[in-house]
C-alpha cells in the first residue's frame, strides 16, 4: 500500500516536471537529468491519475495543506503517508518550492499541457521540423532521455505540442528570433514570471537563475550546432511559435575541387560575335549582349570560378539546346549537377533543383525543401531580390513588425527600398503571413517593370476569375501572365487570394529567370 502511495506521489513530481519540460527545453540541453530520472522511475498508468494534482489550482491546494499539516504535526489525511515518504527523498522547503512554483505556471498552460500528455496530442511534422527534435534530445541525451520520452509514449510531434503550449506562458509571443547569421537570440521571454520563480529558490540560498540559463541554452544552440542543424531546430521552434519567423538555410559555397569533370574557359567579354577561349568552352555573344554557350547537357550549371570557389551564376539557364546567361568578364565553369532535394518530385522537382542549384533558393534542412509547404511573405521576398541581386545591407525599412536584427531585414528593406513591395498596412510589412498569387504577381511584375522588360499583358478572359483579383493587382497578373509566368489551374482560374505553396514560388521564379533571359520573348 505504502508504495503504491509512494508512486503516485512520484508521479505527481513527475508530471510537475514533464509540464516544465516546454518552459526549458529551449535552454535546458544538458540539463535534463531530474527529468529524466523521475519519468524513469514512474510508468504512465501511474502518471495520468496524478496529472490533475498539478494541472489544477485545487490539486496544488491539496498537496499544500498536506504538507502545511505534516510540518504542524497535523494528521494530513490520504496524502500524509505519500508527504513522508517524498521527504525521504527531498525536504520539505524543496517539497514546498516544488509546488509554489507550479503555482506561478498559468492553469490553462498546465491543463493544456496535461491534455497533451493524455490524449497524446501532437503537431504534424514536416521532416525537416522531426529532425529539429532529434537534434535536441539528441544534445540532451547524456541522460538517457530518448529511452525515457519512449516509456512514457511521447513522441516528437507531442514535444512540439509542448513547445507551442509554452507560449501561453508569454502571452503567446515568440520566445525568440533568428538573426542574419542564422544564430538565435532571445527576443521575449515572461520577465515577471522568471523573477517569481527565482525568488522561490533563491529565498533558501540556491545558486538559481532562469534568465541566465535561457541566455546559456541559446549561446549553446548557436555554438554546438550546425548552420543546417540550427535550422531544422529553427523550423520546429517557428512551427511551435516559439520562433518569430521561419529561418532560410543556405548550403556552403562549393569548391573547385567538389566538382571533377567540369568544363571550363575564359570570357574575356569582347565585341566579337564569337569568343573561342581555347579551351573546353565557347561562348557565344548573341544579338542581345547575352552568351551563349552552345553543348548537350541535362541540367548544367555555370559557375564562376573564384580563387578556390566556384559561385554560381544566377543568371544562366539552359534553354532550347544551349546555356543562355548573363556573363561578366572571368573564369567560368559548366557543370552537370544532380539532384539535391530527396522530398522534391512531379512537376516543381525541375524548377525546384534548377534554381537551387544557381544558389536562388535554399532547402528547409540538408535535402530537405518542404514544396508543399506554404511561403511567407518575408521568404517571398528573399527570393526576388537573391534573384537580381539588389540586397543592400545599408537600406532600411519603415516597417515597424521587421526587426532590424532579423535574417530578412536587408531583404525587405531593399524591397522597400527599390518600391516593389508594399506592406499589409502603412506600418507593416506582414511578417509571417503567408503570401497570396496575386500579391507575388504585383511584386515579380513591379520588379520586371525596373528592369525594363515588359509583354502584352493578357487578355482578363484567361483567367475564369479575374474579376476576383484584387483591383491594385489585376494589371500584374496580366502582365507576368503575358510573360508566362503564371497560368490558370485546370479550370482556368488564377486564384488570387491563395496562400502559394514553395514549390509553385519556385515554378515563378523560374519563369522570372527565364523570361529576363529570353528578354521577354
């Protein structure tokens, strides 16, 4: 009977902790030792009956006149055994904190968190978001405490669950941001709450603070991780909503010697018709002031060769049996490239694996593009401007929802900048939201209109619901339509208004690249 008591009293300790496993985990890699030690030693059957002790305020009352009662000498009724047996493995001042602290946690983020944890609730992960998690416990797990979430059944999209329970702690605000070197920093955090919980602790002496754990767990996610692991664990954080935007990842600059077999020369960029380098390539200058360099390939890339680097070229596409591309006086070298993305197939696979290749857009992880996920405007913008190469690190934004320490702060305020993007409203740019066709259409034809390429637009019966678009963006969907840039589903409608997904981004901003290569012909 004894320990049966004993166990449950365990087991309330232990949901006390798994609850607090969202507040920490952020910062806690290396820190998960009690945690562990406690789910170990209790078996979920146990754990659920003992949940609703910590997830109500009437059960911490409970634990707390037991324990008020046993310091008395009082008898403290069914829970009198459990309290003296918990202090044989704790005091009573630690027993006390325990409680005081779960106290300060809003009840709602306990009882969400307890619905979680019973019904095994979880978010849906995209792989690169799954392999988010595996990073952390896997940074954690000194502990054992892969083999402990297992015994108690929770699984990634359950710890994901958790972590989007913790925002309720601060009012729903992200915890975090991301910065232009792809490195964490802590943008928002319950300062009030914090201090509370500090001060129970540290009334009894204890060497305890949550703000400069925070602070050392973020400085452990930037300095243990990788740029592409930094990622993964950003893309589960912005799913959770502990991020306060979607990280970008772009893969290291290649060098010369990753890429045997490529072919190579030298443009010297003259007037003549025909420039023969005298080695592997001859580049051709053609009517337009372009080059084009003639050969049987499947999916080549150009390269600029620098020192030992290879840059690729951005403005270069293989069109109609030959490499069209806008080249400056260098070195270069042409390349067959194979696929890069394992989760990338049908239609979007070509656009998606050509523009990646030429450095234009970046995966969500190593192999991993996510096509069918949905773009946000901030990533949108990324795009366009990565494609013509008008990021200025100088300009600035008028935006008030765009931090200036944010990894996409130089890519919109140089959008603003240049005047191809207006935001949700005088003040904001709308960070986070996802971007609608007709609001991409506005910016690629914005964009085009500077660089002096324009067409006929098409005609408003091409599209079955034109008279649905946005009057502001009704002229640029005719415009890039008549670039084709953009077309109508089977049934012929633009659909102006839905959320574009990547791989269809990646589809027209191909057709972007392609038709300022074919000058809009």
């Amino acid at each position: 009977m004894k320990r049966n008591i004993l166990q449950k009293m365990l087991a309330i300790f232990s949901a006390l902790l798994l609850l607090l496993i969202s507040c920490v985990s952020v910062s806690a890699l290396g820190t998960t030792q009690k945690l562990v030690s406690v789910l170990s030693g209790v078996s979920r059957d146990v754990l659920i009956p003992a949940l609703p002790f910590v997830s109500s305020n009437s059960g911490l009352d409970m634990l707390d006149e037991a324990l008020s009662k046993h310091q008395n000498g009082q008898d403290a009724g069914i829970l009198g055994s459990a309290i003296e047996m918990a202090l044989q493995h704790t005091d009573a001042g630690t027993l006390q904190n325990m409680i005081d602290s779960m106290r300060l946690l809003d009840e709602g983020f306990r009882q969400t968190c307890q619905e979680i944890y019973q019904n095994r609730e979880g978010l849906s992960l995209s792989a690169a978001e799954s392999r988010g998690v595996e990073i952390l416990i896997q940074e954690a797990d000194q502990a054992g405490l892969q083999a402990a979430l297992n015994s108690h059944q929770i699984s990634k999209g359950m710890i994901a669950k958790f972590l989007q329970a913790a925002t309720l702690l601060n009012n729903g605000e992200a915890f975090l941001g991301m910065d232009r070197e792809g490195a964490f920093f802590v943008k928002s955090f319950p300062t009030a709450l914090l201090e509370s919980l500090e001060a129970i602790w540290q009334a009894d002496g204890m060497d305890f603070s949550l703000t400069q754990q925070i602070s050392e767990g973020v400085t452990s996610l930037n300095s243990v991780l990788t740029a592409s692991e930094r990622n993964s664990v950003g893309l589960l954080f912005y799913k959770a909503g502990l991020l306060d935007s979607a990280p970008s990842y772009s893969p290291p600059t290649q060098e010369v010697e990753k890429l045997p077999g490529a072919s190579s020369g030298s443009y010297e960029k003259t007037d003549s018709e025909k420039e023969n380098t005298g080695a592997d390539l001859t580049f051709n200058v053609t009517e337009d002031g372009l080059i084009s360099v003639a050969g049987t390939y499947e999916n080549p890339v150009v390269y600029r060769v620098e020192g030992t680097k290879l840059i690729p070229v951005t403005m270069a596409l293989y069109i109609d049996g030959a490499i069209v591309a806008e080249l400056s006086k260098g070195q270069y070298a042409v390349k067959e490239v194979s696929p890069y993305f394992s989760d990338c197939s049908g239609w979007s696979k070509p656009y998606i694996e050509a523009l990646y290749a030429r450095g234009i857009v970046g995966g969500k992880a190593e192999g991993i593009f996510a096509p069918e996920d949905s773009i946000t405007r901030e990533e949108f913008v990324k795009l366009i401007i990565e494609l013509f190469d008008m990021k200025d690190d100088n300009a600035t934004t008028t935006f008030v929802d765009v931090p200036a320490d944010a990894w996409y702060y130089s890519y919109v305020a140089s959008a603003q900048q240049y005047g191809i993007v207006n935001g949700v409203s005088s003040t904001e740019f709308g960070v986070g939201e996802k971007i609608k066709r007709q609001d991409m259409a506005k910016i690629i034809s914005q964009i085009l209109t500077q660089k002096g390429l324009s067409a006929v637009p098409a005609d408003p019966s091409a599209f079955g619901d034109y008279a649905s678009i946005a009057p502001y963006a009704q002229p640029h969907v005719l415009a890039v339509c008549g670039l084709d840039i953009v077309s109508g589903d089977d049934k012929g409608n633009f659909n102006p208004a839905q959320s574009a997904t990547r791989g269809e981004a990646a589809k027209m901003i191909y057709g972007v690249l392609k038709a300022v290569l074919l000058r809009g012909k």
